[in-house]
C-alpha cells in the first residue's frame, strides 16, 4: 500500500509539477521580463521627460484603420477653422489697404487745406491791397472834382474833352448839377451830346 500512495503521491506531485511548471515557465520566462521590461522602459521614458501615453496615441492615429471617426471630425473641423482663418486673414489685408489708402488720402486733404488756407491769406492781402487803393483813388478822385469845380468852366470842357471817356464821364458824374451844365455849355455841341448820354446810360 505503501508503495501505491508513493507511487500514486509519485504520480500526483509529478503531474502537479508539469502543471505549475508551465505556469511557471510562463510568467518566469514570458510575463516577468515583459512587465520589468515595461517598468524600466517608463521609468526612462519619465526621466527623459517623455509622456508615453502621448505618442502611444499618436502612433495609433497614424494607423489607418485605428482612426476614429472623432479624429476624422477633429480634422475637418480643423480644415474649417484653417480656411476661416486664411479668409480673415484676407479680409484684415483688405481692411489695412483700405485703411492705408484712407489715411493717404487724409494726408492729401491736409495738404490741400494748407495750400488753400495760404491761397486765403494771399487774397485777402490782395483784397487789402485793392482797398487800400481804392480809397487812395477815391480821395484823388475827390481832390480831382474839387479841382475841376475850382476850375472855370471855360478851362474845364478843353481837359475832360482831351481825356478818355470813362475818366470824363467818371468826372463829370460827380461833379454838382450847376457845374456840370456850366461845363457842358462850354463845350462843343457834339461834345456835349456825347457826354450827355453817356451820362444817362
């Protein structure tokens, strides 16, 4: 009986050890340096600074097959925004040459005021010119028609008659009633036809 129970204990702890042999072998050989392996790998990569989890990632993305339909979305959202932002792009230029030209043509203006404001100083001195000489000519004109009323009638008509007609008729509108036809006696009837109706006009 004895040799039995060796024989059957024999049998049963060599059975036994075949089983657990290949467990053994198995996650001695296989499981064990795959996982010490893993742990001394990470423990690298995280001294290194390299986030593994990050590139396992996108490694998969770059498998054809292993591409999400959320990647593909992600993608065509970012075709989107990429073309959104090239049109704003595009617009924002246009913006700029038109803001370019705006202040181009604002420069311009204020050029162009400058050159009128000084076009204005020029003409109003101008306009004080004529002024000036305008009341220079009325006080000699003034003085003129004093003199020809000063004058006899006789030595009046022979000098207005010499002068161009404007100037006579410019005299004799100024001069008084009686002097003018005292004046206009002493002249030549022809004369005093002529100025008369210049007169009237």
């Amino acid at each position: 009986m004895v040799k039995q129970t060796k024989q059957k204990t024999g049998e049963f702890s060599t059975t036994e050890k075949k089983s657990i042999g290949i467990f053994q072998v198995l996650l001695l050989w296989v499981l064990i340096p795959l996982l010490f392996a893993s742990a001394v790998l990470l423990i690298i990569a995280k001294v290194a600074d390299v986030n593994v989890f990050d590139k396992a990632g996108e490694w998969t993305k770059s498998i054809p097959f292993l591409q999400k339909d959320e990647d593909k979305e992600e993608t065509q959202t970012d075709l989107v925004l990429g073309e959104r932002v090239v049109s704003l792009q595009a617009e924002i230029q246009n913006k700029e040459a038109e803001l370019t030209k705006i202040q181009s043509d604002l420069e311009n203006a204020n050029k162009d005021k400058v050159n009128l404001l000084a076009k204005q100083q020029e003409l109003l001195a101008e306009i004080e010119m004529l002024k000036s000489a305008k009341n220079d000519s009325q006080k000699d004109m003034k003085e003129i028609i004093t003199t020809f009323e000063s004058m006899s009638p006789k030595s009046a008509a022979p000098v207005l008659t010499k002068m161009s007609d404007a100037e006579a008729i410019q005299i004799l509108s100024k001069l008084k009633p009686d002097t003018l036809a005292s004046i206009l006696e002493k002249m030549s009837p022809e004369d005093a036809a002529k100025y008369t109706s210049l007169l009237t006009k």
